[in-house]
C-alpha cells in the first residue's frame, strides 16, 4: 500500500511541489469566488438604484399632477338667472345644447326685436330690415350671451331646429330655419355663423311641416341630407336639401292630396323606417326609403332599401293604420316596448297604445279634452309610465299617470287649469325613477275668484303622498322646459316669458331655475290625512339625484 509518509521522506522536492500546486489550486478557486462575488455585489447595485429611480419619477409625476399641473376647474353655475329683452316677441322654440363646449348645457331661444338689446349686432347685418328675428345662445352657467345672430325679417318663422349633427360638415351639430318657405338657412351652434343660406325653390304660399327629417347622403359629398314635408293647397310634397351645402336635391315631390296635421317616423321590428302621416281621423304610413327614391330620383341608401314585409303586405298607395278608438287624433308617441317601439295615438275623446308591429290595439285610456301633449317617465323603477292632462270641465283638469305596458292608472290629481298649456316635464332620477314637472293651481278656489296665476308642481313617487309647490309666476308663459345642465347632476328648468308672436312687442325674459333651489323655498302639499315632515321631505327631495338614462 501507498504510504504517503514515507514518500514524502524519500522524495522532500516532490513534496514540496505538490504543496505549492495545491496552494495555486485553492488560490484560483478563491480568486473565481472573489470575483463571482464582485459580480453579484454589482447587479445588486444596479438592481437597487434602479429601484430608487423608480420610486423617484412615480414621486414626480404624482407630484407633477398634485401641485403643477392644474386639475381641470368645473365651471361655476349660478342657482338662477334671468335675462331681459325691451321691445321683443318670444317665439315656443326652446333647446339645449352644450354651446362653448365646458360641459354645462346651454339654452337656445328665438326672439324679435327691432335690435338685438345691447349686443354689437344688428339686422341689417344679416341684411334683414328691423325689426327682425334672432337666434341667440345663452351661457348655461350665468345667462351671458355666447352669440346672436339675425337669421329672418319674416316674423312667421315655420321651422327652427337645432341638434342637427355635422349640418354643412361643420363637424359639430347646427340649426336650420326656415322663415318664409323662400329661404333656408343653416346656423353654426358653436359661434352663430350662418353656414348656409339658400332658396328653396318651392311655393311661396306652401306650409312646412314639422320637424325636419335628417336622411342618408343622397348626393354622395360625405354629409347626410334633410327632406322637408310641405303642403301647397291640399296636396302633401316632399323636397330634399343638401345637408353640406342647401342645394336642393331632385324634385318637389307630391305624396298624396291631403293636409296632414303632422308626422311621426317609426321603426319596425325588422328595423324598416317609415313616416306615418296623420290627420284628424286618418293614419298612413309610407317608406321613407320610397319617399326617398322617389324625392331624389335616386335609389336612397336608408337601410339597403328595407321593406318590412308585414308592412308592406298591406301596402295600396300607402300603409293604412286604423284607431278604433273615437275622437281626434291629436298626437302620435313613440312608446317603447320590449322589442320595438309600439305607438301611442291620442286622441280627444279616448287614447289608444297600437302595437308597433301587428298595428292592433294594446289598450286604450279615456282621455276627453286632452291639453296638452304626452311625456313619458318613470313612476315605478324602470317601468315607463305616460303623464297625461285631461280637461274635465269647469276650468278643472286631472293629471293622470298610467303604466305604459297596460293603461292603468298609476297616480292622479285634480288642480284648476290656468292659462299655460305646457307639456309636462320630466327629468330621471338616480333611482331609476322620474320626477314629475307640471302645471296648474292646485287650491280650493274652484270658481277661480283669486287674481290667476301659474305654478309649478313636481311629483315623485317615493314621495307619494305629496305634491311640491316649487315656485309662481304671473306672467304669460311662452315655453317651458327641463334638462339636466351638467350630465347626472344640475337638473333645472328654463322659461321663456312675456308677448308671445302676434302680440305686441314688451319685455320678454329668458330664466334658468335650478330645482334644488326651489325645493328649498317652495312648500311641501300633502295628500293624504297623515300629517307630513315639511323639512324631512325637502331633505329628502334636495338629496335626490339626477340620471341621464
């Protein structure tokens, strides 16, 4: 056997090199570790102050955004607000939109005046003789004036609508007017600037019915067009314009020799449009695509060309649709149902809901003497309600609200008429249910002895043994509405007061009222027998909140 020992006595030199080679070989393994670790020791460093680098532009920005850069400021809103004009008319055209573009809605009026009160425009700017009508838009927030711009010498105004998306590709939406049927003309919303103004090449003595249809582009520049319905005589036409430029397109077109009282456009349930034009007793119906074609001479791009075939299966010279109920038809309403939209059709005498696809009737409502037009809402958490006013009798009226799917009655209140006939406002709550925004004097003085007066009621149902008194006016009402100015909040409501058209020119007031501001100072009326919390229950009104569903 080997003994290392006695090797090591034998032979001293090679002892001695075997030591030095083992000394080399633990040298070179500890120089590998040194520098293995050298190695980690510097990742580690790179890994840390990468993670300070880190922590320090998280710190900068969220600094940045905290103290440098500003958050955006919400634009102020003035509770209320009232404007004036001397010598002027008001005309029942009332809109909102969000004009200078900070999010708050804006209001949109038309008046008459021998100038325009104080502001650097006149009529003869737009080449009109005084006196003349402006179109004006009124800063949501607090009343002051964005633009006015004169857009007629021709008191009749026929149609004024604004809302109309990209009119003359202006990339934002307009408003288009006709005065007399000579002319038609297309106003900027943002700034006032007219866009257009052309002839309409149509009958001077001609009436233009409302509202103006916004159809496919049927002259293929990129922007949809407008069709108009007019009546010359007895007979009904039809006449598209350019919705880029005004130019006409096609011919005036006759569809039939009646004077309709106005139209309604539907959508079937395999998505086919149709116009429905209605007269005191008579109901028909016509493809829009048809009118179209036959307007353009072109075929018209509205839905492919779709045809509903039930509709068409009854289809003569047009789509007759029969209202069994008696009376006079007074309005046409989209209701809408499960799967398509079914229509309302009221009458003087009794109402009746058709379904919107069989054209059968659902069910009907006594509705003699109705005052004013429908609005639909929510009485009971998403579950459409209509809200009706029906005279009966001795300057008297109901206010009705009844279930959309049956016709039954919901909730009702007697009150005394008064003298404004405004549809009934209603604006979402954040509920899922709608406040109620009416009309009238709900007192005991049934023989109408007190000096006459108007005032306005809200009524919701998680309220339902109250009414709320929220505010009077004496002056003669020309249009009343409600919106929500800031989306899901700021719920108000505008008035538009004093000589009306045909009357003699005098002060006329635009207003914005907000409605948690006269919650606060109306008066809380209760229904029943039970006594009610007054401050509880305009807590409870000034805490709701608005929806835009």
């Amino acid at each position: 056997m080997y003994n290392k020992d006695l090797d090591a006595e034998n032979n001293p030199l090679k002892n001695n090199d075997l030591k030095a080679l083992e000394n080399n070989d633990a040298s070179g393994e500890k120089d590998v570790h040194v520098k293995k670790k050298s190695g980690l020791t510097g990742f580690s460093q790179i890994r840390t102050a990468a993670f300070f680098v880190a922590i320090f532009l998280c710190l900068a920005v969220v600094f940045a955004f905290s103290f440098i850069i500003p958050c955006p400021v919400r634009p102020f809103s003035r509770r209320t607000w009232s404007v004036q004009y001397d010598n002027a008319v008001g005309y029942t055209f009332l809109a909102t939109e969000d004009v200078n573009e900070d999010n708050v809605q804006d209001v949109l009026f038309l008046f008459k005046s021998d100038n325009s009160n104080n502001v650097n425009v006149s009529c003869a700017d737009g080449d009109f003789t005084s006196p003349c009508v402006f179109l004006s838009a009124l800063c949501g927030t607090n009343g002051s004036t964005l633009w006015v711009s004169p857009v007629s010498d021709d008191g009749n105004i026929q149609i004024v609508q604004c809302g109309i998306h990209n009119l003359g590709g202006a990339g934002h939406s307009g408003c288009l007017i006709i005065g007399n049927s000579q002319v038609i003309s297309a106003v900027d919303s943002k700034s006032g600037s007219i866009l257009w103004k052309k002839p309409t090449g149509i009958a001077n003595d001609s009436v233009v019915i409302k509202p103006v249809l916004k159809i496919p582009d049927m002259d293929e520049d990129g922007i949809d067009d407008l069709m108009i319905f007019l009546t010359i005589e007895d007979e009904l036409h039809s006449a598209i314009f350019s919705g880029k430029t005004g130019d006409r397109i096609g011919e005036t077109w006759r569809i039939i020799n009646e004077k309709p009282i106005a139209y309604y456009t539907h959508i079937t349930k395999s998505k086919a449009e149709y116009v429905l034009f209605y007269t005191d007793t008579t109901i028909k119906g016509y493809s829009i695509n048809d009118i179209c074609a036959m307007t353009a001479g072109k075929q018209s791009k509205l839905s492919d060309g779709k045809h509903d075939p039930e509709w068409q299966a009854q289809m003569k010279d047009f789509i007759p649709i029969l209202s069994e109920s008696s009376g006079k038809i007074r309005y046409l309403l989209n209701v809408p149902g499960a799967y398509y939209n079914n229509i309302l059709v009221v009458k003087s005498e009794v109402s009746e809901l058709l379904d919107g696809q069989k054209l059968r009737p659902l069910w009907s409502v006594n509705t003699t003497d109705i005052l004013s037009k429908p609005a639909l809402g929510y009485f009971k958490r998403d579950a459409l309600s209509i809200i009706m006013e029906i005279g009966i009798g001795n300057n008297r009226k109901k206010v009705i609200i009844i279930d959309s799917k049956s016709g039954t009655l919901q909730w009702e209140i007697e009150m005394n008429v008064g003298t404004a006939r405004q549809t009934p406002g209603v604006l979402n709550t954040g509920d899922h249910r709608s406040t109620f925004l009416f009309w009238g004097d709900f007192s005991t003085d049934f023989n109408n002895t007190m000096e006459p007066k108007e005032n306005l009621y809200m009524f919701h149902q998680s309220q339902a043994n109250v009414l709320m008194h929220l505010n009077s006016h004496t002056e003669n009402i020309i249009i009343f509405g409600a919106a929500l100015f800031e989306r899901s909040r700021h719920a108000c409501y505008v008035l538009i007061t004093g000589p009306q058209m045909m009357e003699n020119p005098g002060n006329l007031t635009v207003s914005k009222r907000r409605l948690k501001e006269d919650i606060s100072n109306g008066t809380v009326i209760g229904l029943g027998t039970e006594e009610v919390n007054t401050e509880e229950i305009k807590n409870h009104f000034s805490r709701m909140r608005f929806s835009s569903h």
